[in-house]
C-alpha cells in the first residue's frame, strides 16, 4: 500500500523503492511485479517494466492487464504486430476490457490490412 500511495501522489522513486522491497518479500505474488512494471513504465524504463510484466506473466499467465500493459509498450516502440498478438489474447482472457476491441480494429487495419 505504500508503493501504491507514492504512486498515486507522483512520488515515483519512493514507490519504485516500494515495490522493490515488495518483490523482494514476496516474489510469488504477481501484482507487486505489475506495478513495479508500471512505475518503470512511467519512469520511460520499458526494458525493466517489460520484465517486470514478463515475471507477471510466468507467475500468472492469465494475467491480462499485464498482457494488455505489454501490447501498450511494444505498440509505442513500434511492434505492432506482437503488440495486435497480445490484446487478442487480454480479449480472450477478459472481453470487457475497456475498448480493447477498439485498439485491435485499429492495430489489425494496420498490421493486416484489414478489419475484423
């Protein structure tokens, strides 16, 4: 919860320390990974914060906000297509992520060429 409140007042350094005890005490819990990976993301380290998501996704496979997270990382730096691979399979896990279906329109137009 402490990660959580710097976090939430912009206290990026002090959540990142946070987290990092976090995961330190408890490397099997998933979520004290996935906001690690989202203060990484925030900090514009997307190589720790995809690793970060990768641990996530060892520990817990049907984790779709990391899989979705990942999508939004690998869309910004240009893969698109691995990016389009991930939101199918958040969709799978969850369809009522908000405008996931959207996001793969948009990604599939411009990956496949054309619509679903």
């Amino acid at each position: 919860s402490w990660g959580i409140d710097a976090l939430e007042a912009d206290q990026l350094d002090r959540a990142l320390a946070s987290f990092d005890e976090g995961v330190a005490l408890a490397p099997t819990y998933p979520e004290g990974w996935h906001k690690r990976s989202a203060v990484h993301y925030l900090l514009d380290d997307y190589g720790s914060a995809l690793n970060d998501l990768e641990h996530v996704l060892l520990l817990e496979p049907r984790h779709f906000p990391a899989l979705a997270g990942m999508a939004v990382m690998l869309e910004e730096v240009g893969e698109r297509q691995g990016a389009l691979k991930l939101l199918r399979r958040a969709r799978e896990l969850n369809p009522h992520l908000d405008q996931i279906d959207e996001r793969i329109d948009a990604l599939q137009v411009e990956v496949e060429g054309r619509g679903i």
